[in-house]
C-alpha cells in the first residue's frame, strides 16, 4: 500500500473511532487532523471536507455488509426460497448490530442519503443486483416464475427496506424484526413460485 494510500486508511479508522464516540455534528476537522498528528492543512490534502470523511466511512460500511450477504447468494444446497430469507436475515443481523454498536451511524447513514445520494443508490444497487441473482437461480431451477427479474428484485428490496434500515424504522428487538421478516420473506416467496401446471 502506498504512504498517501496509508495516511487515508489512518484519516479514516481515526475519524470511525471519533464519530462512533461524538458524532458527526460535535466533530471538527481540526479534531480529526490532531487525532491523526497533523495539521487541518494536510488532512485537506487528503479529504476536501468532513462529508468526503462520511463518504468514505459510509461506503466501507456498504462494502462490509455487501461482502457478507455475497457468500448467501453463492452457497450451495440452498433453494431460491432459503437464500432470499437467509439473505434478508443478514442483512438484517449485519446493519442491526452495526446500528446497535454504533449509535451515530444513523446520524451518517442520514447525511449521506441527504447530501450524497448517489453514494446510497450505489449501495441499494448492489445489493438489488444479488436479489436479483438469487432471483435468476430460482427461474433456472424452476423454483420461481419471474420474468422481469430487475423489476422484481427492486420490488423485494422496497418491500424490505425496513430490514435494511431497521433503527431508521422501528424500536423492535431483533427478534421481533426477524420474525417479521421471515413473515414477509413467506409472502414473497408465495409470490414468486413457479404455479403448478394444470393435469
């Protein structure tokens, strides 16, 4: 890794451990550049403004919890059916604890939808395209009749945004949310089954 690759990874596991403590908003670039032994001049080499700093603790947020529900996708002896659930529950599972750990990552979450929305549309589009994989699996195993599996996948991830997000949207322990989403998992497993063919 090169040194200017080095002091951007150290810029940012500095400003995770400060915003996880004070929060975006009680955070000052002059903080994070002391925390990080140099001057507020150096860090704007690095990073124009604290919004660019979320950016990038937001996007490696994303890519963790896209990196954990890959695997589901990909594994064997699974029917279309297990993955979606299983892939739901991660997520679920996965941004819960995370919220759960870290009580400003809401705050991020927040202002990156507000002030960079391209950033959480990349996110919403990769993981739509792994519903939709999941989708073409089970068209190919006969386990699904979906023929817009694009279409669908949006309509999956809108119909369970809930547990994407889930302390933007409830106070629910997780055990109450995975219940429901094992609840809404069954109504849109329904939905998506091939219909038996007539004798």
């Amino acid at each position: 890794m090169k040194r200017h690759e080095q002091i951007r990874e150290a810029i940012i596991d500095a400003a995770k451990q400060r915003l996880t403590r004070y929060g975006y908003n009680k955070t000052t670039m002059a903080e994070l550049a002391g925390d990080c032994n140099m001057s507020a001049g150096n860090l704007y080499r690095y990073f124009v403004s604290k919004v660019d700093i979320a950016e990038a603790l937001a996007r490696d947020s994303f890519a963790k919890t896209t990196d954990a529900l890959r695997p589901i996708v990909r594994q064997q002896g699974l029917t279309a059916a297990d993955r979606l659930e299983a892939f739901i529950l991660k997520q679920l599972d996965v941004t819960y604890k995370s919220l759960e750990h870290d009580r400003h990552a809401v705050e991020i979450a927040e202002l990156i939808t507000r002030e960079r929305p391209h950033v959480s549309n990349d996110n919403l589009a990769q993981k739509r395209s792994l519903i939709a994989e999941i989708l073409a699996l089970g068209n190919a195993s006969g386990e699904f009749d979906v023929d817009d599996v694009s279409f669908v996948a949006e309509m999956i991830q809108a119909a369970t945004t809930k547990f994407s997000y889930p302390q933007l949207f409830s106070t629910l322990p997780l055990a109450d949310l995975e219940r429901e989403a094992r609840g809404v998992c069954r109504l849109l497993v329904t939905g998506l089954r091939r219909a038996p063919r007539p004798a």
